[in-house]
C-alpha cells in the first residue's frame, strides 16, 4: 500500500512539475510576444516622429514662402500706388 500511495505521489509531483514547466513556458512566450509588440510599437512611434519632423521642415518651408509672397505683393502695392499719385498729380 506504501508503494502504491509512493507511486501516486511520486506521479503526482511529476505532474505537478511538468504542469508548472509548461505554465512557464507559456509565461516566456507571452512576454517574448509583449517583448515583439513593445518592439513594433517603438519602431511605428519612431517612424511618426520622423514623419512629423518632415512635415514640421515643409510647413516651416511653406511659411517662408508664404511671408516672401505677401512682401513681394506689399512692395508691389507700394510702387502701384505711387505710380497713380504720379499719374493723377499730372
């Protein structure tokens, strides 16, 4: 009966054990898998950055070119108006 009882025990632990081994590899896999999606995360947030900087360069470009324009379009305005009192005191 001791044999028995030694027996079951022993099978018992055994799978008890291999339980156990097999929880954590499941527990490795899942943090490999967290490791994997944190990873592609980082990368997607570094491409968006870099997105965002590139977008920042061109409308910083396109406010450069915006403010040339409209003193192009003042300086016009000026001559433009200089020219009529010009035409009108004659």
């Amino acid at each position: 009966m001791k044999t028995t009882m030694m027996k079951t025990a022993a099978m018992i632990l055994s799978l008890g054990l291999f339980a156990g081994c097999a929880t954590n590899g499941g527990l490795e896999e899942g943090i490999a898998n967290a490791q994997a999606a944190a990873d592609a995360a980082m990368k997607a947030a570094k491409e968006a950055q870099l997105d965002a900087a590139t977008a920042q360069g061109s409308a910083d470009a396109a406010l450069k070119a915006a403010n040339s324009a409209k003193d192009s379009a003042e300086a016009c305005n000026e001559r433009c108006g200089r020219m009529s009192e010009k035409a009108m005191a004659k």
